[in-house]
C-alpha cells in the first residue's frame, strides 16, 4: 500500500536500497519532488479549495433561502413561499400528516394566525453536490385564536438544484419540548 509520501518522496539510501513502502512515484533520479509530483499536489490542493468554496457558497445560498422561508411564512406571502418550494414538495408536520405543496400553500392562506416571529436559533448545512440538507431549529410566536403562543422546532430540509435554481423538495419540524 502506498503511503503519501511515498507517492510524492524518494525514499531510496544512498546505495539506492529502499527502506520504506514502494517506489516514490513523482520522485526525481536523485531523490526530491518532480516537476509531475508538484503540478498533482498543486491540482489537488486547487480542486479542494474549489469545492469548499463552491460548497461555502451554497450553504450561504440555503440558509438565505431558509430565512427568507421562515420571513414569507410569517408574512403569509404565498408567492415567495411557492418560489421556494418545489411542485413536488413532502411536508411532514409534526402530527405525523403529510402535506403538498398546495396544501401547504392553502393552510398558509386560510390561517387565522398572526405569526409575530418566525427566526432559526440554529441552523447547518450540509451539501452533497446537488442536494443541500438543512438541519437547525427555529423559534416561532404570534397568536392564533386570540391565544399567544411560543414554541421551538427542530427542522430537516432538503434543498436540490433543479436546473441552476435551487428548492426544498422535503421538509419536516418536530416540537422541541424542552
């Protein structure tokens, strides 16, 4: 098995007996990093900069996106929030029900709520090319009913990029009770 720095260094005596693991692939004659040896760690080194910063870029996109979610949420803005949400959109509230997206689209319309706050507390993502995962908890008041209420949950987007555009194709939030 080779190690990296066999891979990169000659590890040859000065006889030209090996000491250890096998031959440097990228070593000179006389031992040292070639030419070749420098342009792979060169390339690898640019390639992962690159996803991390594609990758940083995204998570700064998501959770963009998550609260402008959570801001037409709580203004009823069923126009931003269709924008947001794929036509194939599974919502998973946390009675167990199952929603679409024009379900979901509907009850925000109908609701006799007056959301006073919808922020995040906490949130991470995590990207995986094409697909984001949204994980955190957000932290919701207002009145519904004449009754004030607060309570905090847990969420699970998932986010996709549908042909350059990205949208939360599943969504679910769990009551945190402590």
């Amino acid at each position: 098995m080779y190690m990296i720095r066999d891979l990169l260094w000659d590890s040859h005596s000065g006889e030209g007996a090996r000491t250890v693991g096998a031959p440097g692939i990228f070593a000179g004659k006389k031992g040292g990093l070639t030419m070749r040896g420098l342009w792979f760690v060169l390339v690898c080194t640019l390639v992962a900069g690159a996803q991390q910063s594609s990758n940083s870029a995204v998570q700064t996109r998501i959770i963009a996106m998550e609260k402008a979610w959570n801001q037409a949420y709580k203004m009823g803005d069923t126009r931003a929030l269709d924008a947001l949400l794929d036509d194939q959109l599974v919502l998973i509230n946390d009675d167990g029900s199952v929603q679409s997206k024009a379900e979901f689209l509907k009850s925000v319309r109908a609701t006799n709520s007056q959301e006073q706050q919808v922020a995040p507390e906490s949130m991470s993502v995590h990207v995986f090319g094409d697909t984001a995962i949204a994980t955190g908890v957000f932290r919701a008041k207002g009145v519904e009913g004449g009754k004030h209420y607060e309570r905090r949950e847990r969420f699970v987007d998932t986010w996709i990029n549908k042909g350059g555009k990205w949208v939360c194709v599943a969504t679910n939030a769990t009551p945190v009770l402590h």
